[in-house]
C-alpha cells in the first residue's frame, strides 16, 4: 500500500504522513536546522543511535536523549534535565526537537519543545498505535503532577508526524491492542466503519504487517486531524464538543490510571472508560442496550478490559474532579447519545456514576 497524507491545519499546516520505511523523509522535515536533539524511549536506543548517524552524515549536529520509561518519563524533573541538555548544547529557535517514541515521550518531547526559547519546532516520530493514532497528532503536549495526569502542558503544534508502520512490528501484542482502544473510540464517536472494520477482521485489525491495520490508522488519523484543525485548543464552551470529542472515555479512564499509579496500559485504563461513559448512557437513557452492548463487545474481542474492581469509587470519584474537563466542582463527560452522536454532559447525577460504576464492577 502507497504512503498516504493527511493535512492538518491548526496552530500551523503540516502533514502525517502513514505508511512503511518514512525515515528517509525525516532530512527534508529538518531542513535550515544545525542541531537536532532525538528525545527517545529508552527501549529505542539502537533506532535512535542508526537515525543518529543517518543525520551526521548529512552534516546535522544530533544529540540524543534517553527517558525513562512510559509516564516516568512525563516529571518536571524530566523535562528539567532535557533543557540542561539542549542549554548546555546551544540549542536556538532554527534548531529541532524530535519525538521518537509512543505517547509519554511524545507528550514529554512536545512540551519541552514548546518551552524552550517559548517554542522550537517538533517533529514527531510515533513507534506504537497509541501515539500514531493519538498522542503524536495534534499538538497537545502535558506532564504529570502528583494531582493528576497531563495537568501540566501546552499546545504546540508538530512541524510534521511520521507513522513509520514498520515500528509496530517491533511491539508486543499488548501494547498493541492497547493502541486499539483510541481507534475504537473514534470509530463510536466519529467513524462507525472503523468499528464494522473491526469487526470483520479482528485479527487483521491488529496484525502489524498487514493492510487492515493500515486503513485503521488513516482512519483514525483523518478524524483527529478534522477535529484539530477545526478546534486546535479545545476552546468550546457549552454543549459544543469540538476537540473535547477526542476525550470519550477518557474521564474515568484517567482516573483509573490515577488509581493504579500509572501501571496500566492507557488504551486499557481508556477502555473501561469508554465500557464507563457507555453504561452512564444507558442507565440514564441515552443510549440503547444494544450500542451500550456493542461497546463491550468489541472491546473484549480485541482482549481489552471492560471491568474495574469494586471498593474504589470514592477514590475515583475524587480524581475525576481532578480532571482537566472539570468545570470547578462540576464533572464534564462525553457521552453518547447513538453510534456516531456524541454530546457534553455537565454533572450528571452522582447516583447514575455510581450505578454505572456498579455495573462494570459487576460485569463478567
């Protein structure tokens, strides 16, 4: 399959582009900048060491820094330690940050960009589904505070997104499937053939090499992509959505990520948000048993959870007002109201979250 582009009009233009062997296309992105600083996961040494020297040998100056793993990685002491970096190396405005990794480091390698000198160029590198499809796109940056996930970010724009697939070959199945969450909830808020897709070829839909995974991306991509560029800083107010679409799912789920210290997987802790958010719909009537159903069902056919344990529901009822969605003491979510109709919900009654939080408790 060719490479496909996607534009992106926000903050500034600039093009994802999704397809296999796309680092050849990294010089071009860099151009008119003398030094390059690859901000990378620490399991990505020896592809940040081969992109290193790709780019010596066309005269950039590369530096490369090692983060620790996952959301670790996403702390002031971080971010911290990268502007000593790029300080003690003489980094100016022409010059680059690159983000090669999944989410926290390109969450992390986009705040630092958007910080130093009040904002250098980025370019971002996603390596699992989760970032290709989400956290790489966009332009929202964050790090984690004791207070909450992403309390603590900007948005600054990439210059350009490379989805190399061949990088998803190199994941575990876990990780994988786990990316398959953010895919899944564009496909209930915005593009319901992503879910038809699924549906007729689970296995395709998380084979690495093959076409379906491919298409899923495009997919997924074009709805974020339509989405930023018509609501960059997620500036809606009222019952208009806009950006806030993309946080289906996400209010409980980040939640749950919170409570388990950050040890679960984001597309596991933002699956059961989603299975959350759906029976919050249907308890209150909104949405029908069978697409309420549906969320499950796809969900647990690609092995991702749909249940949370009892006994945490104070706790999770407190991080929720943590959240960034919060308007002050009042929980904002995203619910739906059919396959493709999503709508804000300011407050919904505290008996309806318990009684949904019940329910995937209790859901075998």
């Amino acid at each position: 399959m060719p490479d496909q582009v996607i534009q992106v009009s926000a903050e500034l233009n600039y093009e994802v582009v999704i397809g296999r062997g796309l680092m050849g296309r990294l010089p071009l992105l860099i151009s008119g900048a003398t030094r390059v600083a690859i901000i990378h996961a620490p399991t990505l040494q020896a592809q940040a060491q081969a992109l290193s020297q790709s780019l010596n040998d066309q005269n950039f100056e590369v530096t490369l820094i090692a983060l620790p793993d996952a959301e670790a990685a996403k702390s002031a002491s971080v971010v911290e330690t990268c502007w000593t970096v790029l300080g003690v190396q003489g980094f100016t405005r022409s010059d680059v940050v690159v983000g090669l990794g999944g989410g926290a480091t390109t969450d992390l390698a986009g705040f630092v960009a958007s910080t130093w000198l009040r904002g250098i160029k980025v370019i971002q590198v996603p390596t699992t589904l989760l970032a290709m499809v989400d956290a790489g796109v966009g332009g929202k940056t964050g790090i984690n505070t004791d207070a909450g996930k992403n309390l603590v970010g900007a948005f600054h724009s990439p210059s350009g997104v490379l989805c190399d697939l061949e990088f998803l070959t190199s994941l575990n199945n876990e990780d994988l499937v786990a990316g398959m969450a953010e895919v899944v909830k564009v496909g209930f808020t915005s593009d319901p053939e992503i879910l038809k897709i699924i549906q007729s070829d689970v296995s395709g839909a998380i084979d690495p090499t093959g076409a379906v995974i491919q298409e899923l991306v495009r997919r997924a991509v074009q709805v974020k992509a339509d989405v930023v560029s018509a609501d960059f800083k997620e500036s809606r107010n009222g019952q208009a959505l806009g950006r806030e679409v993309l946080n289906y799912g996400h209010t409980f789920g980040h939640a749950v990520e919170r409570e388990e210290n950050y040890r679960w997987r984001h597309g596991a802790a933002i699956s059961v948000g989603m299975c959350f958010v759906a029976e919050l719909a249907r308890q209150s009537g909104r949405l029908s048993d069978q697409d309420a159903d549906l969320h499950f069902s796809i969900l647990e056919g690609l092995g991702l959870p749909t249940t949370y344990a009892s006994g945490h529901w104070e706790d999770l009822f407190e991080a929720m007002h943590m959240d960034k969605k919060a308007r002050g003491s009042v929980i904002r979510f995203v619910v739906l109201e059919g396959i493709g109709r999503p709508v804000a919900w300011d407050g919904p009654d505290p008996a309806l979250l318990a009684a949904a939080y019940d329910a995937i408790s209790r859901h075998q």
